[in-house]
C-alpha cells in the first residue's frame, strides 16, 4: 500500500511538471532576487564584465525584466558570480566559507573560469535592490559588488 501511494505521489508530481520539464525541477525556479529560468527561449541580452570592478557598477530594470545576464569574467581567477539579496547571498557566503574549494552551479551562481562568459538566465519579478558578488571564499568582503535596482513597471 505504502509504495502504491509513493509511486502514485511521484508520477503526480512529475505530470504537474509540465511538458518542458527537465525531470522533477522545474522550468522556473523562485529564488531571492526573482526567478532562475531553465529554458527561457529568446531573451534579451544584458552584458556585464567583471575586472575586479563592475561595468557597468548598477544596473536598473522594470519589474518582470527577463533577460540573459551575459557575465564576461575578464579577470585573471575564477569566480563564483551569485546573484541574491543580502540574507540569500550571506547564507551563500557562509557554505563557501565551510566549503572552500566548492565549485558548483546553484539556480542562482555561475562559475566563471578567467577569461570566459557564463549566462545567467534571470527574471526579476520582485522590486527591490539585490547584488551580483563573488562568494568564493577568498574573495568574499575583497570583491566588488554590481547592484541591481528592480523598479515597478510603468
């Protein structure tokens, strides 16, 4: 009876998936600062380097704004580029900091090696001001951070 209801369960869950689902995760995964998109189609591109410094330093977009974050790591180390809010991006710091030679793609991070572009694929659909950092241990409190200042729409 017991695996009857978890199979039931578990093929419940996966057809509430939707046909453009990658196994059991979604296609759109809500975090802090918006939504992680697994499969956005065309989007517009935002590009963005990073040198030891930002440029541009701020970047502002209209609520719901779903776009490419076109990182370009133009540095000579690798990063861990993690977008969130201060509470999100903190508690990301503090497992870097037990687990500092992690180097893994969370919904929200994209680990860029020197001289590459990753792509974050992101929707803001919350207000607010949130951060782009590096979280690798090292560089945690050394690292500029970009500021990204999500408005109401007009």
């Amino acid at each position: 009876m017991r695996i009857t209801a978890l199979l039931t369960a578990t093929a419940i869950l996966l057809c509430a998936q939707g046909s453009r689902a990658h196994g059991i995760l979604p296609d759109e995964i809500p975090m802090a600062a918006g939504t992680a998109l697994r499969d956005p189609g065309a989007l517009a591109s935002v590009s963005l380097a990073f040198t030891g410094g930002w440029s541009p330093s701020r970047l502002s977009l209209a609520t719901d704004s779903a776009v490419f974050l076109e990182i370009q790591n133009r540095s000579e180390d690798w990063h861990l580029f993690a977008l969130g809010d201060p509470v999100a991006l903190r508690d990301q710091q503090l497992i870097h900091r037990l687990m500092p030679d992690l180097r893994k793609d969370y919904p929200n991070t994209r680990l860029s090696e020197p001289g590459t572009t990753v792509i974050l694929p992101w929707r803001f659909d919350r207000t607010g001001t949130f951060s782009l950092r590096c979280v690798r241990a090292a560089h945690q409190n050394r690292s500029s951070t970009l500021t990204i200042l999500v408005s109401p729409a007009r």
